[in-house]
C-alpha cells in the first residue's frame, strides 16, 4: 500500500511549478550570463571570462546556477539553457573585443549529458559562426567526469568541436579519474585546477604536491592551466609562485553583468 506523503508531494509541486517558470524566464530574458574576469595572475590583466548562469527571478531575486540547475535537467531544459549562455557570451565577448582590439575569450560550462547531446556541435558552430569568433575564443568547459562517461566518444565529440572553432577546457581538474594516458588522447586546450585543491593551497602538503604535478604535466603537454577559486591573496601568489599563468576567484573579481 503506497502511502501519500504530503512533504513529496509538496516537493513535486515545487519543482513542477520552477521548472514552468524557469520557461517562462527564458522567454522573458530573465536568464541570463553574469560574467566572472579570468586573470593573467603574472601581469594582473583581464584575459577572458567565464560566464555563469544567472536567473533575475521576479519574487526571488537574483538565482545563481546551483539553485536551479537540477530543475533545467530534470525538465530536460539544459539545451536551451546552455544555448541561451553561449549565444549572449559570444555576442557579449566580441563587443569586449571591438572595444580593446584584441580577442577576449569567454568559457561556458558544457554539462556532462550535453557534451553527448547530438545537435551540440552544430549549434556551437551556428555561435561561432555568427559572432565571426577566432578559432579558441569559445572555451568550453567539460569536467572529467564527462570524460570517464564515454572516453573514446567524447574524444571524437572534443576533435568536432576543436574543428569548429571551439577550444575545450577540463574543469574541475585533480578531483576526477583521468589518466596521463587519457589527457594525451583528449584535443583538449587546457585544465582547470579545482577550487577545493586551491583553497587547501597553503595548508596541505600533499596538496601542493598534487598541484605541482598537475602544473609539470600540463606544461609536458602544451596545456594551459588556470586556477580556479582563488578566494585569498594568499592563494593567488601561491599559484603565482607555482607557474600558474591564470586565475580566477572572488579576490579577484566576482561575477557580474
């Protein structure tokens, strides 16, 4: 005998009821990129963005991506969510370039399932395209858990994607399970380190040493690295210290329009 539990119940509505209104912010424009600077650590100059979700809900205020992420899955609206974020972060990212004659990059997070989403290479291609980017301004950022999904499909869906003008990034890099031998196979740009590993930076040995190892073997492999969380001064010229070229976090600059 199935039991009605009014606190499921309730829940289901819930969800129900965001992911009807998260349709409507998109016809809206209330869902929109908010902008985190990327930051030569060395040089201190702004080299690039990532963009970041960001809802302007009418009742709740500003949303950050956590808050409704796990409705636009289940309601399976993570394309059009991530089609919004790439088509406004390319048109915004070639108005930064017009304005200080050099090509400003911007990243955008590529969620594991949409990495396997069949129409996504075209569509990138479609946002290249349009925006009249260089080969590498998009920056795409998969993590490795994406990766360890399906390997050897992800590293024909990487090629396609580098084939259009898209450079690839693993985010959340030092956490997951890719092996040496699996970064070598992957036409990826570069690796973000971890914000968890960044933040242990000054406290935690074995942590350093990881980072260190991290930093060699992108440097045997042509990688770029950025670090990423960078939330303390202290965590900054650490990374500076270990080779780090680029970073991001709130003590260098939050997120925003």
């Amino acid at each position: 005998v199935q039991v009605f539990d009014p606190r499921v119940h309730e829940r289901v509505v819930a969800e129900r009821r965001l992911a009807t209104e998260l349709i409507s912010a998109f016809e809206q424009g209330q869902v929109r990129p908010y902008f985190q600077p990327i930051v030569n650590l060395a040089l201190g100059g702004v080299v690039g963005f990532e963009a970041l979700a960001r809802w302007e809900h009418a009742e709740r205020g500003l949303l950050v991506a956590r808050d409704f992420l796990d409705t636009a899955k289940r309601a399976r609206l993570m394309a059009r969510l991530f089609g919004v974020v790439v088509d406004q972060s390319c048109i915004q990212a070639m108005r930064w370039s017009e304005a200080l004659g050099r090509p400003m990059t911007v990243a955008v997070n590529l969620s594991e399932f949409g990495l396997f989403r069949p129409k996504l290479v075209e569509e990138v291609a479609a946002s290249v395209a349009n925006c009249g980017f260089s080969p590498g301004q998009l920056r795409l950022e998969i993590t490795e858990e994406a990766v360890r999904r399906s390997p050897v499909e992800a590293a024909r869906i990487i090629g396609r994607l580098r084939d259009v003008g898209a450079s690839i990034y693993l985010d959340d890099f030092g956490i997951g399970r890719v092996s040496l031998t699996e970064l070598q196979d992957l036409d990826v740009a570069g690796v973000k380190i971890d914000g968890s590993l960044v933040a242990r930076l000054g406290s935690d040995a074995s942590t350093l040493d990881l980072v260190k190892g991290v930093v060699s073997m992108a440097g045997s492999l042509r990688l770029d690295v950025v670090a990423e969380g960078i939330e303390t001064e202290a965590a900054a010229t650490i990374c500076a210290d270990l080779g780090i070229i680029l970073g991001q976090g709130f003590v260098l600059a939050r997120p925003m329009t």
